[in-house]
C-alpha cells in the first residue's frame, strides 16, 4: 500500500533509554571538576538501551494488526509512540484519523470524584464531547456492571470494580484508529469475555485497530494480520497463523535454553531462577498424577523474606492456573543462598499436551526476578479419573474431579438411586 494510503505509517522507528547508574560516592577532597567529569562518564553506549530500533510498518485502514512477542521486546514501547506517549528517538510515526488508546487502563480517574464524575473525566480526557459521553452514559455504566455504585467514590471500589468502569469509558470511544495493549488481562474471566467481545465488535466496525496481547487465541481470531517483534526489532510480519507459528517456534527454543542463560527477564537480581523442571515421583508427568515443578535459584544478597509464583499456560497463551506462594499462605521468611523452591502438585489437572510457565519471584518485598515463557513441559497420558477414560483434548485443558448421581422423584418423595 501507498503511505498515503494507510492509517498509520511507521519509519524507521527507534526508541533509546538511557539506563540510571550511580555515579559512585563523591568525597570532601573531590573537586567539582572531578565530580563533572565523572558523571558525564555515565552517558557511555554501555549505558543506552535500545527498545526498538529501525521499525517500519504500514496498517492499512480498517485493518485489525496483532502484535506478538516476548515481554521486553517492545510492542508497548511502540504503541506509546503511536499514541504520542513517548517521542521516538529516531525515525517518524503518522497516523491519519482521531486516535483512541486502551493502554494503562484507568489512567486520569480521579480516587475522590464518583464513578458517574470519572466518566466525565475520563471520557474528556480520551476525547469525547461532552455530549458523545451523555449519549453513552447508560451503555458505559451498563457495561461495567456498577449501577449500584456510580455515585460512590472510586477510591471506594474494588479493584475488579475500578478496571471494569476504565475499561467500558475506553471502548466506547469511538475514533478512526484504535490501539489496545493487554487490556484483557483486567477483570475476571466472565468481564474479560465482555472486553474480548467489545474489541471484536470494534474491530468488525471498519475501524484500525493495533491489538497487543500475549493471548494467542485472541489475536488469533480478532487479527487480519501479526508483526512479531523480538528484541526491539520487526522479526516477521505477515499471516496471522504463520507468525503465531514463528513466534511459538521462538518461544520453544527459548524454553530450551537454562534459565541462567535467559537476558530477557526482569527484577532486581537478589536471586535468579537458574532451572525449571517439571517431573513426577516415577519421572514422567502424567494428567491427574503427583507433579512437582522444581525451580533452582542463586541469591546475591539476603532475602529476610521471599515470595515465589509459577504459572502455567496453554501455548497459545491461555492462562490455566497459578501456583504461588502468596496465595497458599506459604511465604518463606528466608532463603538460602543456593538452593530450590519445589511446588507439589497432588494431582495434575491437566489434558495431555504441551505447557509453557512464567516464573515470578520477589524478595523483600520487590520484584527479584521474573521470566516470561521460561519454560515448557509436557503432560501424558494418565487415568485421571480411574475409570479408563479421558475426554477429548477439543473440551479443553483442564480436568476436573467429579461425580454424578441419580434421584427418582415420584409422588413428592426422592429417593437417591445407587449407581450401576
């Protein structure tokens, strides 16, 4: 396409950070001068961090352009400079129509005005007229499922309340070019289906949109089209099918690798996952058999206090289930230097088939390490249900425990019928 003809027009776009670093403790015979010279010693290229460097693009209008790749590997950097966020260091963006961003859900909320003043603000903030917003108003309110509460203050609301208003202000908004980033990951599983549902419909309206996410499946079936970046670099672009295929093929030979070896993981450092295993008592991990996930790690400093979260996902991205320190009341109160955290699984609820996890840890309160896709494990076969027979893969990944009954009803008694 023409670059006249597309909505947005990506040139060669870089985006330079310039990493903080001490400059080191100044003494009373330092002079000014040395003090100078020291600190303009920091801007060194050692220093710079490229997020993204010579981008290019086109997204044609009405076109639905997914973004896929690992955590660090720019795609939020990117929509912030399309959303005049962030100012590239080199190379241009044009976008031609009125832009609407989901981004960081929530942003301009005021905690001591109401619900019902926030969608005002908000609304103002995005870019609608004030009567945009009053048309909207009872579609908005509707949508985030808090009638009940729309003249309390937001500092009031739960979480789960907080993120769903933000969101249903956001995707009522209506401009030409719309650009969400992970925006699915607010609410719970029943509002993340109204949100998915919301961007589709957007997405069928002939609007541009550029769509952020880790789930797989949803780009998958909301995208015309993928670009796939890795390292701050545009590593594909194409079929929507082929570059989810690329980009898991990349994420398998990331898995492969120790996870000592992995650059592409976030925190402070106080320790580093250095290995993930998945095995059983027997070795194999089998559906409904005892797992454990063992993760060795090295602390550099000491941890008074640790917190430890390992999550499993489908590898289209589907999130499946969270095992995690915090949320079993299992918080470790030290840690030795060297040394592995091992989460036990009674009974593995999993179908047969291949997993990826993300590792998460903090100590002393902040976040130590965290690694996206850090690895992948494999479940086989097992008598889940102790009855010879397992549901197809098609009904999902996940097994749940149960059993049925019978009751005869007649002449108003019940009676419970034994099974066969």
């Amino acid at each position: 396409m023409s670059p006249e003809s597309a909505a947005i027009t990506v040139e060669q776009i870089g985006k330079r950070y310039r990493l903080g670093r001490r400059a080191g403790a100044t003494t009373v015979s330092e002079s000014a001068a040395d003090v100078l010279s020291r600190l303009r010693q920091r801007s060194s290229a050692n220093d710079e961090f490229w997020a993204l460097r010579d981008v290019s693009l086109e997204v044609g209008e009405g076109e639905v352009l997914g973004l896929i790749g690992p955590n660090g590997a720019g795609k939020s950097t990117l929509l912030k400079i399309l959303s005049r966020i962030t100012v590239p260091t080199e190379g241009r963006a044009t976008l031609r129509g009125h832009v609407g961003s989901l981004l960081e859900v929530g942003t301009g909320f005021h905690a001591e005005l109401s619900g019902r003043d926030n969608i005002y603000l908000n609304g103002a903030i995005l870019g609608m007229k004030r009567k945009e917003i009053v048309s909207r108003f009872d579609e908005i309110v509707e949508f985030a499922g808090i009638g009940r509460f729309i003249d309390v203050p937001v500092k009031r609301y739960s979480s789960g309340m907080y993120v769903r208003l933000a969101f249903s202000v956001a995707a009522h908004f209506e401009p030409e070019i719309l650009l969400v980033d992970e925006v699915l990951s607010v609410g719970d599983q029943a509002f993340q289906q109204k949100c998915l549902g919301q961007i589709d419909e957007i997405a069928h309206s002939g609007r541009t949109v550029v769509f952020v996410s880790h789930n797989l499946a949803a780009v998958s079936s909301l995208c015309t089209r993928a670009c796939f970046l890795a390292q701050g670099r545009l590593a594909a672009d194409g079929d929507v099918e082929a570059i989810i295929r690329r980009y898991l093929g990349s994420v398998q030979e990331a898995a492969r690798r120790d996870l000592h070896e992995r650059a592409d993981r976030q925190g402070s450092g106080a320790f580093r996952f250095t290995k993930f295993l998945a095995h059983g008592p027997a070795g194999a991990v089998t559906s409904g058999g005892e797992t454990w996930f063992d993760l060795d790690f090295a602390a550099v400093e000491e941890c008074k206090s640790a917190m430890v979260g390992i999550a499993v996902y489908g590898l289209l991205g589907e999130p499946l289930f969270l095992c995690s320190t915090k949320i079993s009341g299992d918080n470790f109160s030290r840690i030795p230097r060297t040394g592995t955290f091992r989460c036990v699984i009674p009974r593995l609820p999993l179908a047969p088939g291949r997993y990826s996890v993300n590792v998460y840890g903090e100590a002393n309160g902040a976040v130590a390490d965290w690694v996206s896709d850090a690895a992948t494990f494999d479940v086989a076969e097992g008598d889940f249900f102790g009855s010879g027979q397992l549901p197809p893969t098609t009904h999902g990944h996940v097994f749940v425990d149960h059993a049925w009954g019978v009751e005869e009803r007649a002449d108003g008694d019940v009676r419970r019928l034994s099974l066969a």
